[in-house]
C-alpha cells in the first residue's frame, strides 16, 4: 500500500455537485446539501436536543468528504451549546479531498460560508495520521483519521460516540463502508442510548444494524429519496477483550501539573481548552531549566518506513506545526534532512514513497526537505502554552499522597503544599523520585548545543547533527553523552569543551562551508539532560500499580491466558508524559492532548497500537514476558 492516502478522482458536470468518479456517487445531493444533512442526519439523530443538556457530546462520521455534515453540525452547536460545553466529532475518510475541491463544493453553501472558511484555513493534510483541530472558542474538536472506516474502526481503543452519521456513498456501490463487520464496530463503540442516522434504508444495512444490536425505524426522506434510516442502541454490547494498560477517567476540575516544561506547559494548555483549572509546579525558581532553557530547538518529524509508531510521529509532527503556528512561535526555516550512512536506505525508500504530501515533504538532492519545519524557542512556547495556568517555582515537589479521590503534593519539609484532582507527571528525570513512577526504565544523556556568529544557512538541515539559522547567526549540534550516575547531571569544564570540539567537528563534516565562517571565540553553549526511553519511544499515560500489576497478569510470563476482568490496577488519576528525549519540542503537543483527553474520556486519538507503544505499561508487560 502507498504510504500516501489515495486521492478521490472528481467529476463536476453535475450542476456543480461533485461526483466520485471511482464510486459513482455524489458527495451530498442536487436538491439542497446542507437541507439534506439537517434532515437526513442532524434530525435522524435527535439533534440539537440531544445535546442540550450535556457538558459533552460524541459523535462520529463515517465519509468526512468535503466537510459539509461538520459544518451543518458547527453551525448548529454554535446556536444551541451550553456555555463551556464541548463537542467532539470524529470523522473518518479513505480518499481525501484536495482543500481546492472542498473549497469549491462549499462555496456552494452561503449559509456556512464563515465557517467554511475557518475549516478550509486547517483543512487536514493529506496523510495516515490522526489530525484533531480545535475551534477553542465554540469548543469544537474535529479529529480526522484517514484510511478505510472499518480498519480506523477496529484499531479503536474504547469509544463511547453518541451518534453516528453514516454518509459512505450508496452501499450498491460501496459495501466497503456498510460491512456486518464494521456495524458491529460502530455499536461496539457506541453509548447506550446511541442514535444513528443515514440516507439509505437498505436492506443489508438494515439487517446489518439489527445484528449489531440496534433498533431501527425507516422514516420519510429527503427531497428525491423516498425514505432515510434512523437506529438507537439500547445497551452498548459487553466490552470483549479488556485492555490490560490503564486508562480510566477521572473528570479532573484541578490538575497539577509537575514540570514547567514543554511536555507540561503543552498538558497545561490541553487541559485550560477543556476548561480544567491548572497548577504547574517546578523546583527551578524559573522557567527554563532543563532542556527548555536552550535558545531554540528543531520542530521537524521522525519518518518511520512502517511500525506502529509511524502514525504517531507523523500525527505528533501536524499537530506541533499547528500548536506552535497558533501561538505564533514558529520560525519556519524549513529542514533538509540528509541520509545518514546508516539510513540512507531507509530514507531513499521513504522519498520514493513518500508519507506526507508535496507541500510537506519534498525530496532534494537525495534529502528530505520538511516545508513546514523550522525552530521554536521552548521558553517562548512554554510561556505562551502556560497563559491559561498558574504557574509556581522554586516549588519541589517530594511525594503524592492520596487524599479521598485526589492527591496532596508533599514538600521536602512534609508541608501539603497543593490539593488536585489529578496529577501529571512531567518532570524529566526528577520522576523516578516519586515511588509509583519508580519502574519507569529513565535514562539521562546530555546534548550540547552552541550558537553564535557565522554565515546562517539558508535552511536548516540535519544529518545526525543539526545546523540551524539563529538570530542571523547559526545555532548547531547536539552530542548525546550518557550521563552518569555518579558524577551527576552538571557538566564540567573540561565535558563542556570536548562537546564543543564535537560539535565544531561535527559542523563541519555536515556543512563546512558554514563551519568555516564560525566565529568560534564569540560562541555561545548549553548543555542539559533529556530524558530517553530504551525503546526510544516516550511515555504517556495513567500511571499502572506496578507491583499489583505484575501480580494480576503474572499469567502473562507464561503465555497464559488473563481470566480476570478487574480494570487494569493503575494509581487512579497519576499520569506520566515523560522519556520525549530530542524531540520534545515536536511530540509534547500531541503528548498533552492526548492526557488531557484521556482524562476527559474524550474519543481515542491514535490507533491502539500506537497508544499501547506510548503507555507506561509497555515496561512492565515486556518485563513479564522475559521472565
Ligand atoms: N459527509 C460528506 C460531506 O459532508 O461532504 C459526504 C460523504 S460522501 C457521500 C462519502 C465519503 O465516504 C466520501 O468522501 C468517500 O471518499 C468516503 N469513503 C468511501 N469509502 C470509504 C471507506 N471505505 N472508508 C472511509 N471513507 C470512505
């Protein structure tokens, strides 16, 4: 498969209306679009009234196609929501509109012009990789996931949608989108309660829905169509197969947050979009110790070839460009990734199949260059992502200790120093201070990074090393040095040196001509400690129990079976975002989004294999199976 999803083929002959040319089938129908997704499936679902009365509401698309059924929905949210309410539709699409074609079908639709125009400006890029984009101020977040519904579908962690829009071209021409299989997804993802709406009233549709549990009624159609489909599932089916990672809600109103980092600084800001009151705390008496004190650092992605992670870091790097586009902190030098040796395989296969679009990824020269990369200071972003949450330093933070349903954060002296809900956290290498993080398999290695005077290249580039334009000058790097134990985290003297001498090294074997124009008296370093993972993967989630974790699947060691439907023992409302190692600046956004959801029990953002590679839990579980 083409690691580039497919682009649909458009016919606009017909008055205007596109039509699929693969399909057959017309995007929304000749006699009035919006009328007919108002009738067919905002009503066919009991909208807005269902939603009235709620803090949250879920829903899920099935065929996003040129975004109108959104827009109807937006706009009637925006009418009827409640004050800090928030709505959360989900869309699925396997050919992906150009913007331009989205642009002229709902040019069509004065009604939803201003809105057409904000969803066109963040329209998702063409990609495999879950994109979510909040409209913070009608508190709307749309996460489009492309690929096939009923693979998006089954890769699903546990969803509770409230209603469902089934809008697949017509099933005669589409089973794909109408499978028995994919109905049972659908209801194994659904509340109780769940409403559903569609256009056809098929039978195998039909049939397909009763099998999967729901009641089904045909009510009188739109325009032309004789009849439309609306379903309810009474009772959502019994969870099959429980997840044995935690993840388990806990509605927080007050979250501390512990590390002024990017990785906090980015939970802080996901939470404040929800509405939750925030504290971050730090020891360093301000912001930018660590690795968020250097000058600036690199936001470009990581290009996996394959593998569970690869939707993530690609989802990671949109949604950093995003997050920092909107604070206005990116600086879009653009990146040249070159091969390394040991890569250049590897890198050469991805360009020739590449996984972002043109106007993302372009190849040059045999490298990689990322259009919409560039640098981002930490400090900035830190202070601009914190604007919503009160921030305390020089406040370390010694020990949880549960308090009720929340926690109280302990000083070094005993003192309580904060009650909270939830905690999280984000603390780098201060987190195997606290005991129920302990098994968290944390390394420390330092980077160096210098800047100063020198000929500023026109872009940044990297090959193993890093050179960057930086206040008309150049900023490059970086070493990793494990760090030992013993001799601590600062650097000495006589370490800062021999790291400068590598990077100059490294400089010039990567750009010499730039190593040449460095003014090397005049320059400037920085060292700090990142936070590595030995499968070079970070961490994200709620924190298991580790030792009644181990005892409750110990059958696991021995290629057992579990038997028990316990949930997952976890420390119910202890998060960890941690082990982001080189590339904080470019996963924290998504890191943050995606705890700050999973405490909400927001819909799933990435496909479960992926969560699974990111959970805390993923240490203990190989710790099972090696014993
Ligand atoms: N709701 C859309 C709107 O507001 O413009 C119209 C949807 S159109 C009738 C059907 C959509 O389903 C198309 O965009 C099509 O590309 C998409 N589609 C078709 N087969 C699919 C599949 N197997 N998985 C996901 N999407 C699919």
């Amino acid at each position: 498969m083409p690691r580039l999803p497919p682009e649909p083929q458009i016919d606009w002959a017909d008055e205007g209306v596109p039509r699929a040319v693969a399909f057959g089938d017309v995007y929304f129908s000749r006699s009035g679009g919006l009328a007919e997704t108002e009738a067919v499936f905002l009503a066919g679902c009991g909208l807005p009234q269902a939603w009235e009365s709620r803090d949250r509401f879920a829903l899920c698309e099935l065929g996003f196609g040129t975004g109108l059924n959104v827009l109807a929905l937006w706009r009637a949210w925006k009418k009827t929501r409640l004050p800090h309410a928030q709505l959360h539709i989900s869309t699925i699409e396997a050919f992906p509109l150009a913007r331009a074609d989205a642009a002229r079908a709902l040019a069509q639709f004065p009604e939803v012009a201003d809105l057409a125009a904000k969803l066109l400006a963040r329209w998702p890029v063409r990609t495999f990789a879950p994109q979510r984009i909040w409209f913070e101020e009608d508190g709307l977040a749309l996460t489009v996931f492309t690929g096939e519904a009923e693979t998006i579908l089954a890769e699903m962690a546990s969803a509770r949608f409230d209603a469902w829009f089934l809008d697949g071209f017509a099933p005669a021409q589409n089973p794909a989108m109408w499978s028995p299989q994919l109905l049972r997804q659908v209801a194994r993802l659904s509340a109780s309660g769940a409403r559903l709406a569609t256009f056809t009233v098929a039978g195998e549709v039909r049939r397909g829905l009763e099998a999967a549990g729901f009641a089904v009624e045909k009510k009188p159609g739109f325009g032309r169509k004789r009849e439309r489909l609306e379903a309810r599932l009474a009772v959502r089916p019994p969870d099959v197969g429980a997840p044995i990672y935690p993840c388990a809600p806990c509605h927080p109103k007050r979250v501390a947050i512990l590390g002024a980092g990017i990785a906090g600084a980015a939970c802080a800001q996901a939470l404040a979009r929800r509405g939750v009151e925030t504290v971050v705390l730090d020891a360093a008496p301000e912001l930018g110790a660590g690795a968020s004190g250097n000058p600036a650092g690199l936001v470009m992605p990581r290009l996996d070839r394959g593998g569970v992670l690869a939707p993530f870091h690609l989802a990671a790097y949109l949604h950093a460009v995003a997050a920092y586009e909107a604070l206005g902190v990116l600086e879009r030098c653009q990146v040249e990734q070159r091969a390394e040796a040991r890569s250049a395989e590897a890198l050469a296969d991805l360009l020739a199949d590449p996984p972002l679009p043109h106007d993302w990824l372009e190849a040059r020269d045999g490298a990689a260059l990322h259009v919409r990369a560039g640098l981002v200071r930490p400090l900035k972003a830190i202070a601009a992502m914190l604007r919503g949450a009160s921030l305390m330093c020089e406040a370390p933070v010694e020990a949880l200790e549960r308090a009720g349903a929340g926690w109280v954060l302990r000083a070094p002296d005993g003192r309580a120093m904060l009650k909270a809900d939830a905690v999280v956290l984000a603390c780098g290498a201060a987190l195997a201070r606290f005991a129920a993080a302990r098994f968290v398999p944390i390394a420390l290695s330092r980077g160096q990074i210098e800047w100063g005077r020198g000929r500023a290249p026109a872009h940044a580039m990297t090959r193993g090393s890093y050179v960057a334009p930086f206040d008309g000058g150049v900023l490059f790097g970086a070493t990793f040095d494990k760090v030992n134990e013993l001799a601590g985290e600062e650097a000495d003297e006589a370490a800062l040196s021999s790291a400068r001498k590598r990077n100059l090294a490294a400089l010039a074997k990567l750009a010499p001509e730039i190593a040449e124009s460095v003014d090397e008296g005049a320059l400037r370093s920085r060292a700090a400690c990142r936070a590595t993972t030995p499968d070079r993967a970070p961490i994200a989630g709620l924190v298991p129990d580790a030792e009644a974790w181990l005892n409750q699947y110990a059958a696991l060691a021995h290629g057992g079976r579990i038997e028990t439907d316990a949930p997952p023992p976890a420390h119910a409302g202890v998060y960890v975002i941690g082990g982001l190692g080189a590339r904080g600046l470019t996963s924290a956004p998504l890191l943050g989004e995606l705890i700050a959801g999973e405490m909400q029990s927001d819909p799933p953002l990435l496909p479960r294999a992926a969560r699974d590679a990111l959970h805390p839990a993923r240490f203990l579980h190989r710790a099972l199976k090696r014993r």
